[in-house]
DNA sequence: CTAGCGATGAGACTGATTCTCAGGCTAGCT
DNA sequence: AGCTAGCCTGAGAATCAGTCTCATCGCTAG
C-alpha cells in the first residue's frame, strides 16, 4: 500500500530541525508523534495521540509517547495545556495561530480563541512582576451552546 | 484546653448558608473543612488540607476532604483551580479578592496577583463568545525571583 | 559493515482522586 | 428525651493518568 506522503507543514519542519540542532538522532515513534501533531489546530490528550497513532498502521508506546511530548515541549514547539479536566493535553505552538479555550464544564467540549487585548494585558503583566514569565495559559470555563 | 474561638469571616458565614439553603445536613468533617479554608488567602492542595486539619484536632477522611470540595465548588464558593502540578488546589472565592497565579516551574511556588485590564479583557470576551462564561482561570508560568 | 549509544515500548509502579459501603450523627417527630 | 430515616463520614479498595525500569531495537559515525 502506498504511504500517503504529505506535505510537511512549517511547524513539523522547524519542529525537526530544532530536533536535530538539539542533538536527537531520528526515530520513528517520535516522527509518528510529530507528523501527527502537525495535522491537528487544537490540542490532544496523550491517550488520543496513542489512540490515533494506532488507528494508523503505526503504534507508539504510552512511555515514548509521554516522553516525546515532553522533549517538544522542553524544546518550546509544543504547548502542555491543563484544562480542568484531569488530564493534560498537548498542542503544536504555531506563532501565528496563538490561542486559548473555552471548556464547557457539562460536556467537556473545546472550543479555541484568540483575543489580542488579552494578550496585551498579559505581556503588560509579565514586564511588572518580579518574575521572569515564560508563558500563559488561559482557560475560560462555562457551558457551550449547546449544552446550555 | 481552651478551644480558639475565631471570629467567623463573611465568606464562612455565606457558605454555611449557602449549604444550608442547598438542604446540606450539618457534619463536623464539613465544618472543618470550610473552617480551614476560611482562613486561607490562596489555594491549598487536597493532600495539604489532609495534613493540616490533621496537625489540628481534628483529621478528617481523605475521602470527606475530596467530597466535600466537590460540593463546595458546584456551590460556587471555592475554586479548584489547577496550576499543572499534577494535583488541583483548592481556593475559597471571595468576591473582593479575586486573582490568579505564578507559577514557578523549578520549585512550584506559587504567587497570587490580580489585574483590573486583564479582568476587564476577560469579561469582554466572555460577552462576546456564544458560550455562557461562568469563570476563568489565568496561569502564568515561569520562574520565580529565587530560581532565576 | 559494525560498534556504540540513543530511541523505543511492555509492563510495573506511583500518586492523586474516586468509589464502596458499613457505621455514625442530624433533624424531625412523638 | 427517645426513636427513626436517611444524610454524613472515613477506611480501604479501585481507578487512572502519568512515570520508571530495563531489555531490545535501530541510527549513524567511522
Ligand atoms: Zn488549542
Ligand atoms: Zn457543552
Ligand atoms: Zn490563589
Ligand atoms: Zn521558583
């Protein structure tokens, strides 16, 4: 069966190249990881990365995956999201598509958004602390549409 | 030996009635519960209300504890709030002291801190967005003064 | 082509949180 | 005050996400 080869987008590739510069040889498992956060816009939990690797002809341990997605996230190319919900959840960190969720407490549905004053206020709070601000996370918390 | 009698804040006063008014029975793990977070200003852990209503006299079942957090915050006067440590904490809400937190990525402290601009950008999103905002929670990560 | 060493994954382990259920205590009634 | 229904408690088992261990696999420098 032909593998489907797809386009790698920016992200998978400045993904692998900051791999590399960092001194990590190749490996299957984590570029199975890699391309399949490149495909998503929103973030997964560890159990569907494991889930949808292996509805794929390619299988990830749950220890290769958690370790993988650590490494990406030291390496600042992924994001470690804790919305709420007991379980963590792990995104791709595109500069150009910064965003934050809404979670609704009855169904547990996702929804991204992105609001440029927010962010203001937040970069205007992190040069006033006596604290050297790395990141943010922002989680609003309510009931979707369809829910209410 | 004589016992404290502490003078009861607003906020104890309003969760006991608001427990009352929900046709909570009254229970000596609950009282010692809200007595406890009473007296807080910032969020404790689960394991950390354990362990200080044990070193008073009066130890209450980690089951209780967990239970009756739950209760508190479907009442909407605590806030669990999780600050990707793997363990949620726990807040009482107070109308006049709302904030959020810093967390330290090295050594876990965690700060509070409060931004009128940053409260304001919330609300004007959650007005905006077709989904009933019922709260937030804002996390800053980084490292602290000590860990820099 | 081969050795050396990082990459991987099965499964045990940990720690936080939840569940179960027997016994305790409150609130309401007599 | 005494009695009862049913909520309140807590010890310990069960879950579950996430972490660790370690034998094996497979890059890649040479
Ligand atoms: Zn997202
Ligand atoms: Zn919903
Ligand atoms: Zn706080
Ligand atoms: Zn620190």
């Amino acid at each position: 069966m032909a593998k489907t080869k797809k386009k790698e987008s920016q992200w998978e590739t400045a993904t692998n190249e900051k791999l590399a510069e960092a001194g990590f040889r190749r490996g299957g498992a984590r570029a199975a990881v890699v391309s399949l956060l490149d495909e998503q816009s929103c973030a997964l939990s560890a159990y569907e990365i494991e889930e949808l690797l292996a509805a794929r002809e390619r299988a990830v341990g749950r220890a290769s995956i958690y370790r993988i997605l650590e490494q990406l996230d030291e390496l600042g190319v992924v994001s470690k999201v804790e919305l709420g919900q007991a379980q963590a959840r792990y995104e791709p960190i595109r500069p150009d598509h910064h965003h934050h969720h809404l979670v609704c407490d009855k169904c547990g549905a996702v929804i991204a958004f992105d609001d440029a004053p927010l962010e203001r206020a937040v970069d205007s709070i992190s040069k006033r602390v006596d604290f050297a601000v790395e990141g943010h996370e922002i989680v609003l918390h309510g009931l979707c549409a369809d829910c209410r």
